[in-house]
C-alpha cells in the first residue's frame, strides 16, 4: 500500500489508476505498475468526456473518505489513466480510513 498515497501538511496525495465507463464507482484496491510504482484503482461509470470522469472520481473519493468534494483537487492526469489528487483534512484521519477501504476492497 505504500507508494499510492503520502501525508502532506494538507492531507494526503493519491496516485489513482482510473477506469472510466467502469459499470459501477468503486475503489477496488491497490496494484503494482509495470513500472513499479503502485496505484490506488479506481472505476467510474462516466465516460472520459468533458471531464465527467474527473468530476466522478473526485466525488467517489470525498464521499469515500468523508470529506466534502471541494475537498478533493485533481492535481495532474487530466487526461490520463493516472493522475495524482490531493484531500485536504487531518491527514491520520484520512489514512486511516484510505487504509480501512482499500484492505476491505481488497478482500477475496
């Protein structure tokens, strides 16, 4: 799980594979990059179109973690399967319950 998200002063930075036009909005875990880097997946029922995807993963995230959406930033991947975002709030809070979302998606 390391690597996919860092506390910041803020929060946390997040770095999200997504999958648009997903069938369902879900966070489905962590997984490992070719590159090696690893990655919180995600999916979205938007389609990749005028930043609807954006939008929808940004409003999956706060209502996952609790927060409001304007809390949620979309940093760089605009375009992008990965893309990095910010959550501002107390940083251990959000963490933790990241931490407690991703082990429970990723159960068999």
């Amino acid at each position: 799980m390391s690597g996919a998200f860092t506390r910041t002063g803020e929060g946390l930075t997040l770095t999200v594979r997504l999958t648009p036009r997903g069938g369902r909005d879900a966070i489905e875990g962590v997984e490992q990059l070719a590159d090696g880097r690893a990655v919180i997946k995600a999916r979205v029922r938007a389609v990749p179109e005028d930043g609807a995807a954006n939008a929808a993963l940004t409003r999956l995230l706060a209502k996952s973690l609790g927060v409001a959406a304007s809390a949620v930033t979309l940093v760089s991947g605009h375009t992008a399967r990965i893309k990095i975002l910010t959550v501002a709030g107390d940083a251990a809070m959000l963490e933790a319950r990241l931490a407690a979302l991703i082990k429970h998606e990723d159960r068999p």
